[in-house]
C-alpha cells in the first residue's frame, strides 16, 4: 500500500532519520489542489515530545503549499487524547466525525487547516 501511494504524483513523504540511520519519524500526505491530505504521522516512542512531529507537519505542510494546497484535511481517532491535542495545538481543527473510521470499529475526528499562501 505504501509503494503504491508513495508513485501517486501528488505524495508527500518525508522521513526523519537518528544518528544510526534508523527511521525515527516519517509523515504521509497528498497533494490535490487546493486540498491536501495528510494520511499519516508516525514517530517512535522514544522520540515523542521532542519536536519531530511538529517539525515533520511544518514541513510537509510547506511542500504542501507550495503544490497549491490551502485546506489540508486529516483524520485522528476519537480516543486519541494526545493525537487530538497535538493536532489541535497545529491548528487543525474539527469539523466532523466519520463513523467506525479505524478497523470498522473506532470513529475518527476530520479535522482542518487552511494553509496561508507560500
């Protein structure tokens, strides 16, 4: 699945490496002007509260302006506090619920952000 995304024309994938070269971090979005979606944001355990993920979203959030995007779109499970939290602290915002989003079971949050021109 991840192949396949990453050769669509509009993906965006940065990747956060440590010293050793090991994946730390990596965030997934897509380009579809004037609507961006970001797919996923990952960070090790080891590396949360460090400033990656915040990091990782300006960037992907620059790259995607710069394709056109002005309203990026994401999903966070419903009883994901700190997912919730730090999206909110981005300046995402929601705007809606999608029933039993994850694995058919878990609702998830839509949330938004309109982006400023680069």
């Amino acid at each position: 699945m991840l192949r396949w995304f990453l050769k669509q024309p509009g993906a965006v994938c940065i990747v956060a490496q440590g010293a050793d070269a090991q994946i730390t971090a990596f965030i997934l979005a897509e380009a579809d002007p004037p609507l961006g979606h970001i797919i996923t944001l990952d960070v090790a355990a080891e590396c949360r509260r460090s400033g990656l993920g915040t990091k990782l979203t300006v960037a992907a959030e620059n790259a995607l302006a710069v394709r056109g995007v002005r309203e990026v779109e994401l999903e966070t499970a419903i009883d994901n506090a700190a997912g919730i939290a730090f999206w909110t602290s981005r300046g995402y915002r929601t705007v809606g619920t999608i029933p039993r989003y994850y694995l058919n079971r878990v609702d998830a949050l839509c949330m938004t952000k309109f982006l400023p021109a680069p």
